[in-house]
C-alpha cells in the first residue's frame, strides 16, 4: 500500500490534508472537512462521535442559537480536529453536510414522527435554501425527522444531485435488530445480517427474508444453538418499534444510537468504502415506487449513492413495504397543503 501526500496547504489558520491512498486498485481522498446544521442534542452528539472516531479534520457547527454552537464546541478539545462555530458560507469547500435541523418528538406527544412533517419541511427548505448559495458538490447526511418526507422533500426542491442525499433511514433499526437477535445467542452483532426496510418510523419493518446468522441462515438457528423456544420474530418487530419512544419517555430525547448512525455513514464516504447499507432516498421504480422516500439496500462510496438493490422479498414484505409508502406519501402530501 503506497501513501502519498498530495497537498497541503494553510487557510485561515487550519490545514486540510489531502491523503491519497492506493488500495487495491481504488484511489481514496480523504479531506475531511464537515458542517453539521443543527445544535441540539442530536447535533452535538453526532459532533462529539465524529471527533470521537477521528472522522474529519475540519468540522463546523450551525445553529440559529449561537449559545448552542458556542456551548458544544467549548466542552471539546481535540488536538487533531478543528471545531468552531460557523455558518453557511463554510458549506462551500465542505465534503459533508449533515442536517440535524428541527424539532423532534417529545415525552408525552403522539408517538410518531410523521406528525412533524410540516414544521420540519418548512425548516428544510430555509436550510437547504442556504446550502445551495454555496454548493451542490458535498453529500448531504439527512437527521432530521421524519426522515423520509424530510429526504424527499430535500432531494426534489432544489435540484440537488440525488446522488449526493441520503437519509440515514433506517440503518438505526437495522442495527437494533442485530443487536436484539446478537444478545439472544451470545454472539458478535457483525455475524447478524438482514435489513429493516421502509420508512424510518412506525410503518418499518424487519424484511425477514434478509436476515440470517453467520451465515446459518435464520430457519434452523435455533437448533444450532439449542434452543428450546422459537425466535419470537413479532416481540422483536413490536421492540423495534418502541425503542425509540421508550428513550424519548425515559431520558426525553435520542441521540446516541443515531450518532453513531452518522459516525458510520460518515466512515462510508470518507474511505470511500462501496459498502452497502440500508438507507433512505428516493425511489425510482424500484418495486414499482416512485414519488417516495424509503430505506432499501444501496451502495455508498465518496461520491454518494452507487446503486441501489430491490432484494427479492415474499409477497407479505412487500405488502409492508407498499403500506410503509403508502404512509410516507400522506405524510409528503399533508406537508405540502
């Protein structure tokens, strides 16, 4: 593996690194300047993972709330990582903009998010109004919920590069998922494979079909385990469901678990890894959808979204997939009235 050092430069007193490695054929460029849009505790915890894993060089924070920015970037200290309160001019050289932007569901308010998409749209397009005064080259993370209706409302308003929006979707799910079938057999998280699909909300659900344990499969699991009882696929669908809104009642907010979310799609882009990831964008055609943002399997490397993959799913996974459309497009049309 050769490493060369292409350029350096300083700039407003910091330095941005270009490292161009050859790897097996593929060039990656790291730069690593990042702008996180949003303060609050989504934003400051996705701040804190990224300069936790060492993945930026450069990262500035933008909220209407100066004390907010202020306050996240003085509690950390990195001697590697600059971070600062910044504005939208910073979006013009930035690799990577992630949108944490607007309200979320608080403790006591209808378990659902599709109950912001009318605030949290408005609010996307002040945002994205002001990104595109100074870029359409950064690939753009979306946070902000309702995820989906948020990722559609982005990626057809402002003739962005679809390629270049993706929403975390439901990456969050599909981890809790293997984690929840990891802890029933005692084993590594990263032997559990398969895919929540859908929306990033209520209508989810976990496309059984993907699913399978080390490679053994998901039918006979139990057996190899010996295990008396069954998988109980319903009690882990019904605690994907609630997790969320269980830690909104219990610490009034989530920010961990989608942190680490950002950190991992973050990881994607900057190493230009062509890895493949459930996640959020905007079909076109595939299962016959359009017109909606959903979370299916796509590829991801430093330029976006490769390709995307429509897994063959049994006909009860595909009548889940067509509801949780469904629900993301009253949600869409509602935000539009």
């Amino acid at each position: 593996m050769d490493k060369i050092i292409d350029n350096q430069y300083f700039k407003c007193y910091y330095v941005v690194i270009i490292i161009s490695i050859k790897l097996r054929g593929y060039i990656i460029m790291f730069k690593g300047k990042v702008v996180i849009v949003g303060a609050s505790n989504v934003g400051s915890a996705v701040l804190t993972k990224l300069l936790d894993f060492q993945l930026a060089s450069e990262i500035a924070l933008i909220d209407l709330n100066e004390n907010k920015c202020n306050d996240a970037t003085s509690c950390i200290h990195s001697l590697n990582i600059r971070t600062y309160h910044g504005d939208y001019s910073d979006c013009k050289d930035a690799d990577l903009i992630i949108i944490t932007a607007g309200p979320s569901i608080k403790p006591g308010e209808k378990a659902d998010r599709l109950i912001l998409s009318k605030t949290n749209c408005k609010i996307m397009s002040s945002v994205m109004s002001e990104i595109t005064k100074y870029t359409k080259d950064a690939l753009i993370l979306m946070i902000t919920n309702p995820l989906d209706v948020a990722t559609y409302h982005v990626s057809t308003q402002f003739d962005y590069p679809r390629e270049k929006i993706i929403g975390t979707g439901t990456m969050l799910e599909t981890f809790r998922l293997r984690r929840i079938i990891a802890d029933r057999y005692h084993i590594d998280p990263k032997n559990i494979h398969g895919y929540v699909l859908g929306e990033h909300g209520n209508s989810a659900f976990t496309a059984w079909s993907t699913v399978n344990v080390a490679g053994l499969g998901l039918e006979h699991v139990d057996e190899y385990f010996h295990f008396n009882d069954k998988l109980d696929k319903k009690a882990i669908e019904q605690a994907l469901v609630n997790r969320a809104y269980d830690i909104i009642n219990l610490k009034g907010y989530t920010n961990t678990g989608i942190a680490m979310v950002a950190a991992r799609f973050t990881k994607s882009f900057m190493y230009n890894e062509h890895t493949i990831l459930p996640m959020s964008a905007v079909l076109e055609g595939e299962y016959g959808l359009s017109d909606v943002a959903l979370s299916i399997p796509r590829m991801i490397c430093a330029d976006g979204i490769v390709r995307s993959f429509a897994p063959h799913l049994p006909k009860e996974e595909l009548d889940l997939l067509y509801a949780s459309a469904e629900s993301v497009k009253k949600a869409i049309a509602s935000a539009k009235e």
